[in-house]
C-alpha cells in the first residue's frame, strides 16, 4: 500500500511525494532491499531469504558512529579546496572551544598555527579534568557546557565537536 502525503500553505491538499506505507511488511522491491540495492547480508531460512534477528543489531561506539556516518557531523568530506569541507567544520570547532575559553575569562590568549597541513590550537584555558578526559573527547553529548553554572554562553557543537575531531584525526593529542 502506498501513502500519498500532502501539504499546502493555503490549506489545500497537494501530493508531494509517494512512499511505501512504513506498516505493511516489504517482501519484494526496493524498500525490501538495502542501501546498496541488495538484500542485506545475514542468516538465511529454509526459504533462502535473509532472516532479521538479534546476530544483525550493532551497537556503535561515539567514535565509530562518527566514522561511519562522517555526514551526520561535518557535512562533506572533501579534500579542502572548497569552503564546505568538513575539515573546515572540524576545525571551526576546535576554534570554537577555544573561544568558549576566552569568553569565560578563563584564557587569554588563543594561538591558532598551521603548517604541513597540521593545526595546532591552544587556549591558555582551564582545561578538561584528567579524570573524565578521555570521556570528554570521545563519548558524544559529554561535556560541562550542558551546566550554566560553568557556561553561560556557548559557541560549537555542545558534546559533539572534539569528539568528531578526534574521531577523524590522524593524529588527536
């Protein structure tokens, strides 16, 4: 069964676009079949046909999430020459913690180098507690800027940025 979903400002109904209906079962054609076209791979019944159960479930870690759907986080890959690369989101983002820093008072200075296509940014700043560092800069939605007792304003990505960055890097210390 197909669904026709419909909208207008002005009230009247106008078809926008045709997609399958998400509670009737798909036994054949394209929404029967993964990204690539085929069927995903997994156990087989008697029927040849792949069975979905528990074995096809993953659980990503942050960082492997973000290496996997690079998009959800920086927008395009790209090698650079363009404005939208996610080099230049992952790089605004380290910025922006820097930023953050300064704003609170706690930094000041910012010093920004790059060379052999290598950035380094330092902040002067308070740093992050040793004892959840490594949380910090690779578990998603961890960070002190969800407490307004520490910051009251914020620029960046709030529990995401380091965490791309770090899961993207060649080289995070």
């Amino acid at each position: 069964m197909l669904r026709s979903h419909t909208a207008r400002s002005d009230g009247r109904d106008q078809t926008m676009t045709t997609t399958p209906d998400l509670f009737t079962p798909a036994t054949k054609g394209p929404s029967a079949k993964g990204r690539n076209g085929k069927t995903p791979a997994g156990k087989r019944n008697g029927n040849g046909k792949t069975s979905y159960d528990e074995s096809m479930i993953r659980t990503l870690s942050s960082l492997e999430h973000i290496r996997l759907r690079t998009g959800m986080y920086i927008g395009r890959l790209g090698d650079g020459s363009d404005l939208d690369d996610g080099i230049y989101v992952l790089l605004k983002e380290v910025i922006d913690n820097a930023v953050d820093e300064f704003i609170t008072g706690n930094g000041r200075k910012v010093d920004v180098r790059i060379k052999d296509n290598r950035v380094l940014v330092r902040d002067y700043g308070s740093g992050i507690p040793l004892g959840k560092l490594v949380e910090c800069v690779s578990v998603i939605n961890t960070g002190a800027k969800y407490n307004d007792e520490i910051y009251q304003f914020s620029v960046g990505l709030n529990g995401v940025g380091t965490k791309a960055v770090n899961a993207l890097s060649s080289n995070f210390r």
